[in-house]
C-alpha cells in the first residue's frame, strides 16, 4: 500500500510509519517543522513533507494522522477531495496490529521503560514512545516473529485498539483528561476494557484504581511493597544499574536507578515468563540499556553530571528525583538542580498542588516557560505558587561545553556548572540541554 502519515514527527505516529516501512509499503509523511526525528524518518528513504500542504496527498491508498491534527488539515482535506481513507491512529491501529501477537503497555507514566525492557527481553517486533539505546530507535522490526511489543496510548483511547494478547498496566493515574470531558468513569472503563480485552494481564495491584479489580480480574499481580525486595543501587562504568529480588523467581539487574525501574522492570519480567525460561528473561534483561530522555546522561565531569529526563509528571518527577538523589551519592556530587519546562497548560493546571511538592529534594529550581504542545494559553503564576524553592524564572537555558547558561531574553541570568544539574520536560528543552537548540 501506499500510506501517508501526517504529524510524522510525533514519536507515536513515526513508530507506525517505519513499522509499515519495513513492512514493505510505500511511506510518506509530513509535519509542522523539521526535527530530528522527521530528519530520521527521512533518512530511511521516506519522503517528508515540511510544513503540512495539500501536494503531499498524491495516489495514497491510506492517511493516517496523529490524534493533535485538526479537521481543517489542508492534507486531510485534500485527501478528502480525493476520495482517499483517512483514519486517527487510534482508528487504523486494529488494521497495523490486528495480526500481531501484541504485548501492549500502558500507563500514564512508566510505559516507555517498561515496554523497552521488555522488548530487550522478548524477541520480536517493537514500537516504543522512546528511542531504546539498546537499538538506537523507536522502532525494531523482527520478520520472522508475530510479536508485537508495543507501547499502547490512552492519551486518545487508542490503547483499546491495540490488539492486546497481554496488557501489561504500570499504573491507571488520571491523566490526559480533557480528552474523557473530565468524566473519571469513562477514563477507568477504558482501562478496564483495555485490560479484559486481554488473554494474559500483568498488572500492578498496588495501584490505586488496578487494586479495585483484584478478585475481579485474573492476572499476574505484582505487589511491588512485597513482591520486590532487596534493592541495590550499583555504579558501573558509572552507568547505573539497580539489582532487586523478584518474589521466588531470583535476583534480576537491570540498567537504571530507583525503586521506580524494578517495578518496570518486574512487570517486564513476568509478562516475558509467559512463555520463556525465567533463566532467559535473567539474561536478556541485561541487554537493556536504558532509553533516549530517561535518566539520560548527557554531560559528565569530575564535579558535574548534566541529565535529560522526559519526567513531565508530578509522580515521575518525584520518583526521578528519588533516584537522583542516589545517583548524587554515589557520584559524589552534593547538589541537585532542576530545571523544569512544564508541558502542556491543562497538565499543569489539574495537577498544580503535586507539581509543588514533587520537587522537594532539588536544591535549586529554574522553571522555563510552559511548553504548549498546541494549547491555548493560560495564565500560572509560577513566581507565587512555588515561591518554598525561590525558583529562577528563565525563557530558556542554551549549553555552553559542560555547562549551563540561564538566559532571560539576551541577558544571562547564571551559570551552572558543577553537581547534579537535570531537565525535566516533554518539550524541546531536551534539545536546549543537549546544545542543539
């Protein structure tokens, strides 16, 4: 077929686009503006449109576009006019995945880790929300296997059209709420179909919300409080790794920090003992080496680690610091910054009360201004509200070496160049912290 996919540069939809690449289909794509990952979509031959226009739609058979793209889309219109089907992800992932034996993650936080642990476990096909270093993409394309590991999305629903053979829940927090109108028990209902749809459920019984189906849904639960026992935090080749013991089934290592990675990891762990040797899972979990925007070390010196964190959560946030803190231990340095850029207005607003407490443990914290991600604009008092840190406000940072400049306009506000300095965003402040922006 010949598919095109608009807003390509999502990490989602770009994961569906070199799936079906290297499924054998003739792919294009288009978004807004250029960015590393359109430039790496196009350098697997895929032609690119920047920005959207109407002359991307030719003889396509099928357009598929990302849940932010607007009715007015001028490609979407064109399509239209032409008579071509078009589809949401969320409506063509039945037809991508409908084939596949599909292990299908998901959570509001946690399921980028989880799914790419689990792919360094399992063999077979995989579509990730991160670039996993282990392979150094979203993507990993296996012929010869019909499984599929796959990070499925609640943001627009579309993890109930994944397929599921096993759904594999980290946590059910509210998240993504304007797109349920605000109503909870829809929200829940929807995980609740998600995880019923499926022969195999691994879930985490301590969860708030999952704790309720106990009784109710036939699962491999995890109790993480029991179940994950005698954690270590070990430095190797200063890379961190966290070993834990898994109910009866061993002591597992696994790349990484905090309490946080062996609860991935642990859900990782038992969804792969399905069907493989627990001695296998122990060995293949060893491949994972973590993933691009998570706990990512991007800067070091003797007196300075510089890391990129995609946390954009209040409970990421808080348990990456955790994890931090640790990591700060063991390497000696005695001073954490945070540098946050807020994502999206509506996150910000409905979880504001947790995204002041969730940075406790920083000894200093900048907030950048909020990354939009397309919404409208909202007034925060930022000054005010988290006036206990005696914040910085700075519009944006710009690397200098393995330092940190905080820029208000043209005029540099500091320096930051020694301890633990991390960034927490979904934003583009991932490409201000590693100097390409």
């Amino acid at each position: 077929m010949k598919i095109h996919f608009i807003g390509i540069g999502g990490i989602g939809i770009s994961g569906l686009a070199k799936y079906m690449h290297y499924l054998g289909h003739e792919v294009s794509g288009s978004d807004i503006k250029k960015s590393i990952i359109t430039e790496g979509v196009a350098s697997l031959g895929i032609t690119t449109t920047i920005p959207h226009d109407a002359s991307a739609i030719k003889d396509q058979d099928l357009v598929i576009h990302s849940a932010i793209i607007a009715a007015d889309n001028p490609e979407v219109l064109e399509a239209k006019k032409r008579g071509i089907k078009v589809l949401a992800r969320r409506e063509a992932l039945l037809d991508l995945l409908g084939k596949k034996q599909v292990y299908s993650v998901a959570g509001a936080h946690g399921k980028s880790t989880t799914t790419a642990i689990l792919a360094s476990i399992m063999h077979g096909s995989a579509i990730i929300g991160a670039e996993a270093k282990e392979f150094g993409s979203n993507v990993r394309y296996e012929k010869d296997s019909s499984v599929m590991i796959f990070e499925a999305d609640e943001s627009d629903g579309s993890f109930l059209n994944s397929n599921p053979h096993c759904a594999i829940v980290v946590n059910a927090e509210p998240e993504h709420m304007e797109y349920y109108d605000y109503n909870y028990e829809r929200f829940y209902e929807s995980y609740k179909s998600f995880i019923k749809s499926a022969v195999c459920r691994v879930l985490n019984a301590e969860d708030p919300f999952l704790s309720t189906l106990v009784g109710e849904v036939e699962a491999s639960w995890l109790y993480p409080s029991r179940d994950i026992s005698e954690i270590e935090y070990t430095l190797k080749d200063g890379e961190p790794h966290t070993r834990f013991r898994l109910k009866d089934l061993g002591v597992f290592e696994v790349w990484g920090f905090g309490r946080h990675i062996a609860l991935d990891a642990s859900l990782a762990i038992l969804a792969a003992s399905e069907s493989m040797n627990i001695e296998e899972v122990r060995s293949k979990i060893l491949n994972f080496r973590g993933i691009k925007k998570r706990f990512d070390i991007v800067g070091s010196k003797d007196n300075s680690v510089i890391i990129d964190d995609y946390a954009h959560h209040p409970t990421e946030i808080r348990a990456t610091l955790e994890s931090i803190k640790e990591y700060a231990r063991l390497r000696g340095l005695d001073r954490i910054t945070a540098i946050w850029q807020p994502h999206k207005f509506s996150r910000t607003i409905d979880n504001i009360d947790e995204f002041i407490s969730c940075f406790e443990g920083a000894d200093e914290l900048i907030i950048l201004p909020v990354y939009s991600a397309g919404e409208s604009s909202r007034e925060i008092d930022f000054k005010e509200l988290f006036a206990r840190y005696n914040p910085t406000l700075a519009d944006r940072i710009k690397r200098d070496g393995e330092s940190i400049d905080l820029l208000h306009g043209s005029t540099k506000l500091k320096s930051l160049d020694s301890g633990l300095i991390v960034g927490f965003s979904a934003g583009d402040l991932t490409y201000q912290i590693r100097g390409s922006a």
